[in-house]
C-alpha cells in the first residue's frame, strides 16, 4: 500500500504520480495524487463506476475529453468527471503538464495505481499503460469496482472475459 509523499513512475506511458493522500489518510473518502505528464503522454478513454474525479492543472495545458466534449484546461482551471462518464486525458503541448487528481470515494485506488505502475516501471505495459490481457483479467478480478475500464467496451463484457461477475 502507498504511502503519503510516495512517487511511482510508468516510463512508458510518460507519467510519474505522487501520492498526495491515500485512502488509509483519509479514511477512505479519497486518493489525492499529482500527476507529471511529459509532452505526447496520455491516458485512455475510461471510466471509473463508483467514483468521481475532479483534476486541477497546476502547470501546462491539458487536453480532456468528458463524455464526448473536448476540454483544454489550463493552470489554474479544473475539469470534473461524474462517476461512471467516460473521460481521456492528452499533453497535446510541447512541456510537462502537472494535475493534481481526486477520485472520490478512495475505494482500493492506490493499490490500483502502485500495481500498475510498478507494472510499467518493469516494461510490462503496451503504450496504451495497459498490461497483457492476463494480467489485465488479475487485476478486474482484484480491483473489480476501483478498476479503470475502457470506454469502449461494455463493462459487463470486460468483467466475464476476466472471469469476473458481471
């Protein structure tokens, strides 16, 4: 489990995250991270079930899109995300960019990041972030409600080709 002031880097896909809070500081009502993306990096559609995001770009500008409508957000502005919408994240601009994120309730993200990142710092992630589709299977299983399912594919059907309940 993380701990507060810890930092986790995923060179492939051009983030380093530091947790700022973590659910066991908080009593699990949130994870509270800042995130450093390198120009070109970016997050896939996604979504989150159970928890609510809301990012605030401290350096740099930032491409969203949330539920279908693009967002550049610039220091200083946030963008939020209802549990369950659909959102992507792109450094379209030629310098780092810096966002402080909050995902609420902190559910077992945490572990969910550490895990994956440690994944990327090992080499074991496609550039998308994402690990091979049995180690994708492990974690949905493991992470069922904190897992960051793709947008683009039913949830339901994602959960039964891990093996999970839909």
């Amino acid at each position: 489990m993380p701990a507060q002031g810890s930092r986790i880097e995923s060179p492939k896909i051009g983030q380093t995250i530091t947790f700022l809070a973590t659910a066991r500081d908080t009593g699990g009502a949130e994870i509270s991270i800042e995130a450093r993306l390198r120009p070109g990096a970016f997050i896939p559609s996604h979504r989150h079930l159970r928890q609510e995001e809301t990012f605030e770009l401290l350096a740099g500008t930032g491409t969203f899109t949330v539920a279908g409508e693009r967002i550049i957000a610039r220091a200083g502005e946030r963008v939020h995300v209802p549990a369950g919408v659909a959102h992507r994240f792109r450094n379209r601009s030629c310098e780092d960019v810096r966002v402080r994120a909050r995902l609420r309730p902190a559910l077992r993200t945490d572990e969910l990041f550490e895990r994956l990142f440690k994944l990327g710092a090992q080499g074991k992630v496609n550039r998308l972030g994402a690990p091979s589709p049995l180690t994708t299977a492990r974690l949905i299983r493991e992470f069922r409600e904190e897992f960051f399912y793709l947008a683009a594919v039913p949830v339901w059907l994602q959960r039964i080709l891990a093996g999970a309940h839909p």
